[in-house]
C-alpha cells in the first residue's frame, strides 16, 4: 500500500479535482505543487521576519549612546536609576 492522504472535506476535494481538471496535472500534483507554493511562501516571509530584525537590531546597535556602548544591561539600568528607582 502506497502512502495515503485522507482529505475528509468535500469542497477542498472539488477543488483539487477542478484544479487538476482545468490544468490536465493529477490531484496528487496540483495538492503537491499548492503545498509547495505555500511552504515556499511560509519560508520567505519568515526571512524577510528575520530580516526586518536583524535591521532593527542593527540600527539599535548603531544608534547606542557611546557610553552604553559594551556595558549589560544591568549596567546601563544602574547607571540611568539610583537605588531608590528614581532618575540619577
């Protein structure tokens, strides 16, 4: 027995079977080609994601007070608050 995929909704099953119809591909090749596609297009807009934040992480970078520059973050806490949570 070959592997299997059971499609249990009707309209989604017409739609394969219209697409693979109308294209002269089989239903296994117009699911396979529209999971393809949609696999492809999760990939590249997680890319771009990644993308826009190493962007703004690189802009964060760029635009560091210099004195911050290098210290942790508890340390540039410490130096914007005194002990008693108020601004030094």
């Amino acid at each position: 027995m070959g592997v299997q995929l059971n499609i249990k909704d009707a309209e989604t099953v017409q739609l394969a079977r219209d697409l693979a119809k109308a294209t002269g591909q089989s239903v296994t090749g117009v699911v396979k080609g529209a999971l393809q596609r949609d696999f492809q297009h999760h990939l590249a807009a997680r890319a771009e994601k990644i993308r826009r934040i190493d962007d703004i992480i690189g802009d964060f970078g760029r635009n560091l007070p210099p004195d911050w520059v290098g210290k942790t973050s508890k340390e540039i806490m410490d130096s914007i608050y005194n002990e008693d949570g108020s601004f030094a």
